[in-house]
C-alpha cells in the first residue's frame, strides 16, 4: 500500500520481494517501493507466494519493527471504512514521526502477583483473554491509584496496558503518578515532545511490558502484547480528531479490544451515550454514593431583572472565599458558546418552542431555523442575557468585589476566571462557580445535555469536601433533567432517558448521522 493520501490506491499493488531481504518483511513492515517512476514509501499488508514474473522489486526495508500486526490491520480497514478516508492515511497514524528503532530489553523488578481495587477482576480477564464487557469505573477522585492497582499482575508478566487521556496535560499528571507508583514501566508520550521523543517512546512501548500513558494520538500504536486498554472521560470532545478522518479513540479503541481480544476500561464521572448503550458493565469506588461531590443550584428567576450576571448568594459566597483567603474558580462559556436569554419583564427563559434549544438575540432558533419572537409567558419583547465572557466577568467581579481580587487562571488573584480550556490540571479550590448553566444545557448541538452534564461534573471535582465547599450553579431552569442529575451526584438514570429522548429522531447511539 504506498503511502498516498488517495483512494486510487487503496487496493494495493503486488511486488517481488528479492532474497536479501526477505527475512525482513511482515506484515506493517515499512518498505521503499517504485511507483510511477518514482520510488514512494509504502506499507506491507499482506504476504503471499508464486510467480515474480512482471513484477517489480521492492527497494529496501525501513526501520527496526512493523508499525502494525496483522490484527491491527483489520481495525484499521474497518476505520478506513467508517470514515470515509484512504486505508493509507489510517496505516500511517500508526507509526513513528521517525523510523522504528531497536530497544533493549527492560530490566525491571519484581512486582506484586494480584491485582487489587475496583478494576481488580477486569484486570484478571484481561490476563486470561476471557471475553467480557468493556468496564466503565464512575467517579473515582484517584485513577493513578485504581489503574496502579490493576496494573501490577499485567506488567509483572511482561504484558503491557494503554492509557488515553484526553489532554497532553493531563496525560503528564497521571504519568507523573504512576511513575512514581510503577517505576521505569511507564511510557509517557509528552505533549511537546520532539519527534525523536516520540519515536523512543512508540519503540519502548511497541517492545512490550509497558504501561503507555498519552494523548488519543497513541489508540493506534502496535503496543507490545497489550493486556487492557484504559480511556479516560471517553466522552470529551477531545478523543475525536477534529481533522479528517474524524477518529474517536473510544471507537477505535473497542474495536480494537474486540478483534485483538483486550480488556477495555474507561474511567470518568459521565459516560457517553453511546458508552451507556452499548452495555457497559458500570462500578463504583466502595464506600462512594455520589460520583462528585455536592452542587448548589442557585435559581436565577429569584433575581429582579437587571441584576447582572452573578445573584446576590454566588457573590456573597465568594465574599467569603475572599475574606478567608482561599481561592475560587468562576467559570463562563469558551468562546462559541451563545449565552442563554431571559425576559425582563417575567423573567422566563426563551426558548425555541419547536425544538427546545436556547434563543439567541436575533431571535431565530441557531438549531432548527424557527422564529421565536415575543415571550411565550407574558409577551413581552425584550431579552436580557444570563452569560458573557470571561472579560466581562472579571469586569463585573472587580466592580462588585473590589480591584484586584479577580484575574485570569493562576494569576495571584483570589477569585479565577476561566473557561474549559483551563480546567485540566487545575488545583482544588474552595468554591466553584458556573455563571450561567442554561448556555450548556441548551445548546444547539443534540448532545449539549450530556456535554454539558459531563462539564459541570468536572467542575464539581474541583472542590474537595469540607464546610462550606461547593459548585455552584446559576440556572433559570432549576428543574431541567441535567440539573436535577447534577444535583443527584448520579448520571446513569438522566443517560438512559436521554437515549430513550432521541430514539425517535434516530440520534446517536440509536442511529448514527453523517455529516
């Protein structure tokens, strides 16, 4: 398969593999073949005997290992063919920046013989390849301690584990704790790593007996003998490539576990839909009920209009946060995100009467096109907005709380103000706030209920228990289902409605759509 972004080449052509070299070439092998009057790097995917009459040579053998086994092969043909791509750009997501290089082999210690914790008996299937369903662990605060525990029987007999996270950041704070758990075991594929980096690293892992920490870049690397795979917070938006071909590591990832025959794990506190539909066996930490700690919803109808973008009882909470000299974190939307509306005069949220989504200025629904016009409750024709951006929360902070008491994500401030994109690896903090809830809730994407779930469940992780600790969110929906499972600290009962909500539009996970 030359190395060709086109579907022109998609069915491979056949060379001769002359002697000296035939010991070399395997499936994934990465060779140098002629192709047009020029010589291209091309992929091995497949060997077979006969005839070498009118055929043409291959001209060399690249690197120390293949890039792919033959099983990985057959997810990578069923990728090519869910997303619509070349079968050579997804053989490419599988190698090195650089050509493969030998490693020697590691010198490790001893580890204990059992796994231990909630993960304990996914990790006992995965050594003794016993077909199960992939295991989701909600709401652990501590997933370097549960995948430690899980790991030690796997990496004592030279197996080897892939963690995916959804960010480089938070790729390195796990690594950095299994590290320190694990020792030298643990392969961390860097964020700003160079590419020689990132070649030592593929080659470490492709060697075997690892346990390979990176971003959703590594769910196609050919690790060696890999025993489980571990995804976590699946659903972040994150784990889809937003170039094509638009790869999902979760998708890649189980149909990698089914064909390959490894246990699966995904860790995090609100499962995907299409997690929850696809029969996912969900456990819990012993000793935990809720899988984050206690939210305040703050009813923003309770407020006369006008009153700004934080109520009277989120400001006097942060107040207090400022007198004891702790810190806050006061979250807004990230840039994108419409804020919701609300009527001066009754103080209703607008929304679109036909398909449920938030109203925006112009009043015109941004997911179905409807005309949303006057206030359905009272009539009434002007709006007044509930979120903003980060800029005019600090304004509104300064001039409610005094100069210098709020700033940008770790300035020396006490009161922060961010967006999503600040919260991985943020540290804990006395008290969160979420300005304006409706603007998550109601997005105009179908999945805006669970997305914004899964973000407010992140925020709440922030706060560590203790007097006075909490998320709190603004909301004039308190009511709505996102709020009420927020609320519960539980969200596999909202999940199920919420797939049972789209069976009738055919949305994901009932259906799938192409875009």
């Amino acid at each position: 398969m030359p190395d060709l972004a086109t579907f022109a080449v998609d069915a491979g052509f056949s060379y001769a593999v002359p002697e000296p070299v035939r010991d070399r070439v395997a499936v994934g092998s990465l060779v140098r073949v002629p192709l047009g009057g020029r010589r291209v790097r091309g992929f091995v995917v497949a060997l077979g005997t006969g005839t070498q009459a009118g055929l043409k040579e291959l001209r060399g053998v690249s690197g120390a290992a293949p890039v792919f086994h033959p099983r990985l092969l057959e997810t990578l043909r069923w990728a090519a063919h869910h997303y619509v791509a070349p079968l050579a750009v997804l053989l490419g997501k599988t190698a090195p920046p650089n050509l493969p290089v030998e490693v020697d082999d590691p010198q490790d210690g001893p580890l204990p013989g059992e796994a231990t914790g909630p993960l304990a008996r996914s990790a006992d299937r995965a050594l003794r390849r016993v077909p199960g369903p992939p295991t989701y662990l909600l709401g652990t605060d501590h997933p370097g301690a549960e995948l430690a525990e899980a790991a030690t029987p796997i990496l004592g007999q030279g197996r080897s584990i892939l963690v995916v996270c959804a960010t480089a950041v938070e790729a390195a704070e796990l690594a950095a704790d299994l590290t320190g758990r694990l020792g030298a075991r643990v392969v961390t594929v860097a964020g700003e790593a160079s590419d020689r980096e990132v070649t030592a690293a593929w080659s470490e892992a492709a060697g075997g007996g690892r346990l390979v920490v990176g971003t959703p870049r590594v769910a196609l690397w050919p690790v060696g003998d890999l025993a489980l795979a571990c995804l976590l917070e699946e659903g972040r938006r994150a784990m889809k490539d937003r170039p094509t071909p638009t790869l999902h590591a979760r998708d890649v990832l189980r149909t990698r576990a089914a064909v390959e025959r490894f246990g699966l794990v995904m860790i995090g506190r609100v499962p995907s839909s299409e997690t929850m539909a696809s029969g996912v066996e969900v456990i819990r930490p012993p000793g935990r009920s809720r899988a984050w700690p206690l939210v305040e919803v703050v009813d923003r109808t309770e407020e006369p209009p006008g009153a700004g973008l934080l109520t009277q009882r989120v400001r006097t909470a942060l107040r207090a946060v400022v007198a004891s000299d702790e810190r806050a974190f006061v979250f807004t939307h990230r840039h994108g995100y419409a804020p919701a509306y609300r009527c001066r005069r009754c103080r209703t949220l607008r929304v679109c009467s036909t398909c449920g989504s938030r109203a925006e200025e112009e009043g015109r629904c941004p997911r179905c096109g409807a005309e949303i016009g006057a206030c359905r409750q009272c009539g009434g024709e002007s709006f007044e907005p509930l979120g903003a951006g980060t800029e005019r929360v600090l304004e509104e902070l300064t001039m409610g709380l005094g100069a210098g008491t709020a700033g940008p994500v770790r300035s020396r401030r006490r009161l922060w103000v961010g967006t999503e994109r600040d919260l991985p690896g943020l540290p804990p903090v006395a008290l969160a706030v979420a300005v304006d809830a409706d603007g998550l809730v109601l997005g105009t994407n179908y999945r805006a209920g669970v997305d914004a779930l899964r973000t407010l469940a992140r925020l709440a992780a922030l706060v560590p228990s203790g007097r006075g600790r909490r998320l709190m969110v603004q909301t004039a929906q308190p009511s709505h289902p996102v709020l009420a499972a927020l609320r519960r600290g539980d969200p596999i009962e909202y999940l199920a409605a919420e797939i049972e909500r789209r069976r009738p539009y055919g949305f994901p996970p009932v259906g799938q759509i192409l875009a």
